[in-house]
C-alpha cells in the first residue's frame, strides 16, 4: 500500500488534535462553539500558571528565610541567591528587570516588572508545555493568543489615557512637526496621519501581537505533526505495512533527522515568541508613557 | 457544466489564498533580511553594543513581520 495514501487522514487527524476541544472529550466532532467550556487548551494553560506561581513563591520564600537567617547570624550570604533554582530565576528576573528599564525607561520601568514578567514566564513555559506531547501551548489556540494580546492592549491604551488624558494621547498620535504646520497642511495631512496611526496603535498591534504568537506555535507545531507522520507512514512494519524498502527507510530516517532538528528550532521559537511578545508590550508601555514627547 | 464552475472558482480561491500569503511575505522577507544582516554588521564593528543591537533588531523584525502577518490573515479571510 502506498504510504502516501494514508498521509491525508493523518493530516486531519493532526488538525483534529490541535483543535480546541473539551478535555475530558478528546474524540469530540470538531472545534468547541459555544462559550463556558473546559478545554484541553485552558486546562494547560491553567497548569502553566500554576507552575509559574508555585515555582516563584517557593523561591520567594527561600529567599526571605535565607536573608533573615543571614541577618541574624551575621553571615555574608543575604544577596547570594538560595540554591540553583533560585539562581536560575533571579536571572529570568532580572533579564525581565533589565528589558524594562532599558526600554520604558530607568523612572518608569520598575513599575512594569510583573506585568512583563507574568508574560515572559508564563508564556514561554505554556510554550514548552506545548511541545511535550499531549501538552497544549496556550498561545497555540487562537483565543488564547488574543487573550493574552487583550491584556497587553489594555495595559497600553490605559497607561496612554492616564499618562496623557484623553486628547493629549489622541493628539500624540500626529508627529509634533506636523502639528506646528500651517493651517491646510495641519488639517489634511493631520488628518491623514491621525487615521494611519489610529489604525495602526489601536487595530494593528493587538491583531500582529495575537497573530504571531499564534501563527508561529500553530505552524510550529503542524510541521513536527507532519514529520512525525512521515516517520510514522514510511518506517516499514510501523503503520502502513510497507515491509522493507531502501525507499520507505530513507524516507523515513530522514524525517527523523529533520523531526529533532525542527523539534530543536521549535525549543528556540518557543523562548523568541514569549521574548518577543514581552517586548513588544513593553515598547508599546514605554510609546504610551512617552507619548507627549513624540 | 455549472458543477465544473463552482469547482473552478474553488480551485481560484485557494490559489488566491496561496498568492496572498506568498505575495505578502516577499517584502518583509527582503526587509527582514536587511534587518538582521545590518544588526549583524553594527555588532561585528561594536561587540560592546550588542545586547543594545539585538534589543532594537528584535522591535525592527517584529514591525517588519506584521505585513506578512497581515497577510496571514488575509489567507483566512479570502
């Protein structure tokens, strides 16, 4: 039997899997519709936050008790971070610490720290969750990736307002040059430049921001599918029967060597993605809380 | 007869899809490119700028992406 026969009915399956369904019914007919559902995808995103949250209030503790322990004992190690673990995570910290500084600013960074860091980890840990098998990416299911977009979006458009009232971040959207031209060039290529931006700030960023996390998980994890099929279609004995052919093997070794080179790729797409994300809404922040300087 | 040109529109509209996607992943491809390559040149000439570089190269890349992305969606929506 041809393998190739057999490749559109894994490609659907493939679909079939990637597809938001309830949880506790995998065979389900298609993609959940209506709204209050459990899914596969929010039950992994769930564990996802759990993890983050457990992972640095366990560390925060160690950390207060070795710094009071340190204080009364008069040792040296109140700043050394408490174990590998720790270490680890004080490095994520201040990787997140440094992004906001250096772009939100030195004043206004700080404030920004957990927003950004509840982003960066719990994205990029739902990321790696996605690439264990069975594990669902919360961003690899279109709503989650608006989800989390929408949050971002509203962090931004109301650090905007508040930093600068409502006409003032309106009015910020039109290059301060173009605001100081004559009256006709005011109006017309004001106006102009006000629609583009407006567009563009308040439509474009959420949808690209959503997009991309989604489309970069989503085609992500197709391509592993599709390799892991081939594996699975062209190793003789395995799936179609084939029996030994130097054809079916060389097919099917080659789509193992390219299945854990993609699957190595798509352990760096999941850290770019989330660094990505983070940011992005951190610029977005720091262009709200700037807005009357530009 | 009238069979054979639903099929055909069908046919049309993937390839529609499959153009408008390629078509809008031409110029970010090219722009990205230059991108990365110029942010490669900047560090090369300054090593001691290049957490700054790569920062900045990622905010260029992301923008440059939203055209291709933009027509990522389109795909769907043709």
């Amino acid at each position: 039997m041809n393998p190739l026969d057999l490749l559109p009915g894994k490609i659907e399956e493939l679909v079939h899997e990637l597809s938001v369904l309830p949880y506790n019914d995998m065979h389900a007919t298609g993609p959940v519709t209506e709204p209050f559902v459990l899914t596969n995808y929010v039950v992994w995103g769930i564990v996802s936050l759990v993890v983050v949250i457990a992972l640095f209030v366990a560390v925060a503790n160690r950390e207060k008790k070795q710094m009071r322990l340190a204080l009364e004992t008069g040792e040296a190690t109140a700043l050394a971070p408490a174990g590998r673990l720790a270490g680890v995570m004080e490095a994520g910290v201040e990787f997140i610490r440094d992004m906001a500084t250096d772009v939100i600013g030195e004043k206004d960074g700080p404030k920004y720290v957990p927003l950004l860091g509840t982003f960066f980890f719990m994205i990029v840990l739902s990321n790696f969750i996605g690439l264990i098998p069975g594990g669902k990416a919360w961003g690899g299911a279109f709503g989650g990736a608006v989800a989390l977009a929408g949050i971002s979006w509203i962090v931004f458009v109301f650090v905007g307002f508040a930093k600068n009232g409502a006409f003032g971040y309106l009015r910020s959207l039109v290059p301060s040059g173009v605001r100081e031209m004559a009256l006709p060039a005011r109006i017309g290529l004001g106006g102009f430049i006000f629609l583009l931006e407006f567009v563009s700030t308040f439509l474009v960023r959420p949808l690209t921001l959503s997009v991309r996390l989604f489309a970069n998980l989503y085609a992500g994890h197709v391509i592993l599918g599709v390799f892991a099929a081939f594996v699975s279609l062209f190793f003789p004995f395995v799936e179609s029967q084939l029996g030994w052919s130097a054809g079916g093997v060389g097919v099917g070794a080659v789509s193992l060597v390219f299945l854990v080179l993609m699957y190595a790729f798509e352990l760096f797409v999941a850290f770019i993605q989330a660094y990505v994300f983070t940011i992005l809404t951190a610029v977005y922040i720091q262009s709200s809380v700037h807005a009357s300087e530009h | 007869m009238e069979g054979s040109i639903v099929e055909a529109l069908a046919g049309l509209s993937s390839i529609g899809k499959g153009l408008a996607y390629g078509l809008a992943a031409i110029g970010p491809g090219i722009g990205i490119g230059i991108v990365g390559g110029k942010a490669l040149e900047a560090m090369a000439r300054q090593p001691e700028m290049a957490g700054q570089i790569q920062t900045t190269m990622f905010i260029a890349i992301a923008f440059t992406e939203a055209l291709a992305l933009l027509g990522f969606v389109l795909t769907f929506l043709i």
